[in-house]
C-alpha cells in the first residue's frame, strides 16, 4: 500500500514521505480499513506517541494521521460489531501506525458507522475537532445551558466545533481569534467575538468555562475570567493558569463510539457544520501539510477519489 512516513522528528512535515508498504494484518479484535479520506492535525509532530511507542522505544518509521472514514476490508479473529463492506469513520490509537495510507489496522471500538448521506472527507474531518469539543464541553466543563462559553480559535477545526456545540446547548459563546477570523468565527455561532491583536481580551467579563487551544499567556489571562465555579477546559497541556475559584482541566481527547453517532447525526440534520480547509490527495499530501499561507479550519487527505 502507499502510505505517508515519518522518521525524523527535527524535521517535523518536512521529513515526510511517500512510500510502499505491506498491508498491515488484523490483529485480535481489529479491523481493516480501506481508507478513503484521512484528518491531519499539524501538532502531530510534537506528540511523542507519533515517535516512540508506549515504552519509549523508538516506532519510525511511523504513519502519521489518526482521523479517517473508510469501508471496512477485513475482521480479525473475534472482531464484532462491524462488518465487511460497511461505512466506518473514527479515530485511530496514538501509538499504532495512522490514517495517511490506503489501509490502516484499528481496534473495531474506536470506530462508528458513516451514514451513507455523509461524504468521506466530512466524515474524516470530524473524529478528533468533534470529540475534542464534545469532551471539553460536555464531559469535563459539564456546560449547561444559560453558561457563557470563551472558545479560543473560534474559527479553527477545533474551536469551530466548540462554538457550534456550546450555542446549540443553550450558551452565550464569545469567539476569539484574529481580526480575519471574526466573520468565520460569527458564521459558526459565536455572540460575540475577540480580536486577541487588538482588543482587550479582559472586557469580555466573568465566563462559566473557557476553551483554551492556544496556552501560554493567553491561558493564564483566561484563567483570570473564569467565574465562582467556572471551568478552564485545556487541550494544550498542564498549565501553571488556575482560576482562583474554580477547575482547571487539561485532557487528551478519547475514542467514544456513541459520541461520534452523535457528532454525525448534528452533520445530517444540519445542527453541525464541519470545517474543512483544505483537501488535498495523498499524491500531494506532503505539500498539504507544508503551507506557504496560513490556512484555517482542517486539512483532508482523500486517499481514493
């Protein structure tokens, strides 16, 4: 199979390649996708899982990517709940081999049927931005309606979803971002938005939970806003930032088959925009991943027309 590697970490999107592989086999309880669409997300080369494995050996070279949406080819030994020839999309694990190839070897619970009305590319797009926001929001910052909601990055993959799902569960969404983002970031819901170049990201007042995707001082400026009770939900790591009274969380966003059926069914009925930025093929996903202009929203590689 063709398949996207890395295998110098100091080099980052630009040490990758593309190469010939061996399909990979089926493992216990996994399953075989022919992939048709893989999600990026450029932080990928910070993450050590992308380099070593879960007893820090080094795994290069290793395939990146862990977003995809696909057909199912094959069933290992005592597979259930899926079978050959369905519509999958999910998430794959950080310590196996990724999504930027025609096949990748899953565990079958990190995945969730694609309804055949949902694209591909849409599909792939979704696992990691819509999980991440789900999680942060739902899970961890247990949003209820009537909160408000400060979603950094309003107009990114992440921060999109986030402003989306929070306005549709009731909250008063304040997005931020730079000045060109602001009409983005209004088209997917926020209230109110932020300019973090140019205005004062204090006068936006006392905030239930804030969505942080950035850190450093734009974290510990957040963590000043939460209110009595409020929560700074974070996806960039521990931080120092804590709100005087009330929880800091930081978490590492999980694979939940239930969650995705959710996510997919806001994309049918229309509640839930995805945020696509560019589409690239897997021919030309080495250029896709190394800009020459900043690009917003989710980069997808269609790995079959």
């Amino acid at each position: 199979m063709k398949a996207i590697v890395v295998t110098n970490r100091a080099a980052g999107t630009a040490g990758m390649k593309l190469v010939e592989l061996a399909d990979p086999p089926a493992a216990i309880n996994d399953v075989i996708v022919q992939i048709h669409a893989s999600g990026f997300v450029p932080t990928e080369m910070e993450w050590p899982s992308t380099w070593t494995d879960r007893r820090d050996r080094d795994r290069t070279p290793s395939i990146p990517g862990h977003e995809l949406a696909g057909v199912v080819s094959a069933l290992g030994y005592g597979t259930t709940g899926l079978s050959v020839g369905q519509r999958v999309f999910g998430l794959a694990d950080w310590y196996r081999d990724g999504t930027l190839a025609e096949y990748v070897a899953i565990e079958a619970r990190n995945l969730a049927p694609l309804p055949g009305d949902v694209d591909f590319t849409v599909g792939a797009s979704l696992p990691i931005s819509g999980l991440t926001a789900w999680q942060g929001l739902f899970q961890h910052g247990r949003l209820r309606a009537g909160q408000s909601v400060l979603a950094h990055g309003a107009a990114g993959a992440v921060g999109s979803m986030v402003t989306q799902l929070a306005r549709e569960a009731g909250a008063h969404v304040v997005g931020t971002g730079r000045a060109a983002d602001r009409q983005k970031a209004l088209d997917f819901g926020a209230h109110e938005f932020i300019d973090l170049d140019n205005d004062l990201l204090e006068d936006v007042g006392a905030i239930d939970l804030v969505f942080d995707v950035i850190g450093g001082h734009i974290g510990d400026r957040s963590a000043r806003l939460i209110r009595a009770g409020g929560t700074l939900v974070s996806i960039v790591g521990p931080s120092e930032a804590r709100p005087d009274d009330g929880l800091s969380v930081d978490f590492v966003v999980e694979s939940d088959r239930a969650q995705l059926s959710e996510i997919v069914q806001r994309v049918r009925d229309g509640r839930l925009r995805t945020n696509i930025g560019t589409v690239s093929t897997l021919e030309d996903a080495v250029a896709a991943f190394n800009p020459t202009e900043r690009i917003s929203g989710k980069t997808v590689i269609r790995v079959r027309p």
